[in-house]
C-alpha cells in the first residue's frame, strides 16, 4: 500500500500518468495508464494498492518502479484499488 504524493499527466500521451508514491520507508515513481479516469488532484493523498516487487520498466522514456491495482467497470470506467487512510504507508495486502 503507497499514498499518492504527486501526479502528473505524461507529456505526448492520452493515457499516461506519473506518480510519486510512499511506502513505509522510500518513494517510488510508477507510471500508469489512468489519466484518463483520473485527474492529478483526484489522486493526491489518496492510498492505492501497488505491486512494489517488480523489476522496473520504462514507459515512455520513464521508469516505472511498481504497478498500481485497479479494476474496470461495467461501463469502461478504471477504478483504483484503494484503502482507508488509516492504513498506514508500506502495509502489505494479505
């Protein structure tokens, strides 16, 4: 579990968008295909679930070092797979 301490949409793409996250004890930059479900300011401070032992990959031109967990809808709408804010940083989802 990671909480969102910067997003930004990925100059050149539709889809892309860069994230600054915490752990327990480090940060990590992830890149996701969300931005177009999300806005920047939707993801702030919000607690996503990630997949944080990954070899890293590059997306773009920028290295992702995770995966973020999100679901689709019905209607084609991504939804992120969050926690309640009471979870602390590093927890990890059993």
């Amino acid at each position: 579990m990671a909480e969102v301490l910067q997003a930004e949409r990925v100059d050149k793409s539709e889809k892309l968008m860069k994230l600054r996250v915490k752990l327990d004890n480090e940060e990590r930059q992830l890149i996701a295909g969300i931005a177009k479900h999300y806005s920047p300011e939707e993801l702030l401070n919000k607690k996503v679930i990630i997949v944080a032992n990954l070899k890293p990959a590059k997306l773009m031109g920028l290295e992702s070092q995770g995966m973020v967990l999100a679901v689709e809808n019905e209607e084609g709408r991504v939804n992120l797979l969050s926690v309640d804010k009471s979870v602390k940083n590093g927890t990890r989802a059993k």
